[in-house]
C-alpha cells in the first residue's frame, strides 16, 4: 500500500494503532487504519444417497485437481447465499442447505471455509460450470483422495465420510491448520 485511499496521501506506516495489539497499515496525515481480514470461502458438500457432488478444477491454483462446489464470499450475500452461488456456477446444482457442516481455518493464507451441507433441490441435476472441467456424483467409497484440490476439501470429505459410514448423524466440524507450523512440511 502506496497511498491512502482515504485522503490520497503517500505517508502510509506500518505501525501498531493506538489501542491496538498488531501492526497495521494506517494514514500518518488522516489516521485512518486500514484493516486486512481473512477472506471468507463458502461451499457445498451435495449429496445424494450415498455420492457427493465433486467438481473437477478448471482454475489456478490446483487447475484438475477434485474439490466441492465452493468458492470465495461476495460483498451483499449471506454465507448461504454464497454457497448456494457457488454451488450452481460451479456445478450447474441447484442445492438446498441443510446445515452448517464445517468451519476450517487455513491461517497462512488467511481464509476461513465455511462448508455446507446440502441436498439437490428437485431433480438431481447437475453440469460443468466455466470454472470446471467436469462435476460427477462420486460414491463416497470412491472419492479421489489422492486428487484432492485443497486440505480444506479432504477435512470436510473426510468428516462426511465418517459420519456416513457411523451412521449417528451429522455434527459440526472444525479445525485450524497452518502450514507455517506443520512439521513435516518445513
């Protein structure tokens, strides 16, 4: 950050705000700070019977690489809405959300996934979104774990899965990784 977008100023420092406990962007002239949060990722798990609904990337990062219908949070929609959204520009489903499913924190990147639950509303219907190569309904036996987009997808997957083969129901999951402290991969 070059220049403030308050007051058009260049004196932009690096400094802990008063009252505050981090550094911070923030305009020397105006005061203004300038707050960097995490970025909300919202998503799908759609099911039916005994297949979940996985979409094949056709996008940077992980471009073929499997992963759920999900994708970034806009401005002016609810977490749901956005699953929903992601759900049908990605996989042509109409979903209807059953429940908040799982909440995973990657903290070096600075997101949050918040994954749903969700059915096929009506008919089961589906096809590839522009950002996919291919969306199929895959046994949850037969998920391609190897080939996997992202941590986030194969903790949310891996959680369905055993919940399914328990057969005591559906709970929230949660987990907060970070690579920068996973020793195995320093």
């Amino acid at each position: 950050m070059k220049f403030c977008s308050q007051c058009g100023s260049p004196s932009i420092i690096f400094a802990i705000p008063e009252g505050d406990d981090r550094e911070r962007y923030q305009c020397s002239d105006c005061e203004i700070v300038f707050y960097q949060n995490p970025r909300v990722i919202v998503g799908c798990i759609v099911h039916h019977q005994d297949k979940v609904l996985l979409c094949r990337r056709a996008i940077q990062p992980r471009y073929g690489f499997w992963t759920i219908p999900c994708g970034f949070l806009e401005n002016g929609e609810s977490c749901e809405e956005g699953a929903i959204r992601e759900t049908f520009e990605e996989a042509g489903a109409k979903a209807n959300i059953m429940d908040l499913y799982c909440v995973y924190d990657v903290i070096h990147v600075n997101q949050v996934y918040l994954i749903y639950r969700a059915e096929f509303q009506g008919d089961v219907g589906f096809e590839s979104g522009i950002e996919s190569l291919e969306t199929q309904l895959v046994d949850i036996e037969e998920i391609p774990w190897d080939d996997l987009a992202f941590s986030s997808i194969r903790f949310a997957l891996e959680c369905f899965q055993q919940d399914v083969s328990e057969g005591q129901g559906f709970g929230l999951h949660k987990k907060a990784y970070n690579k920068n402290l996973d020793p195995l991969r320093n």
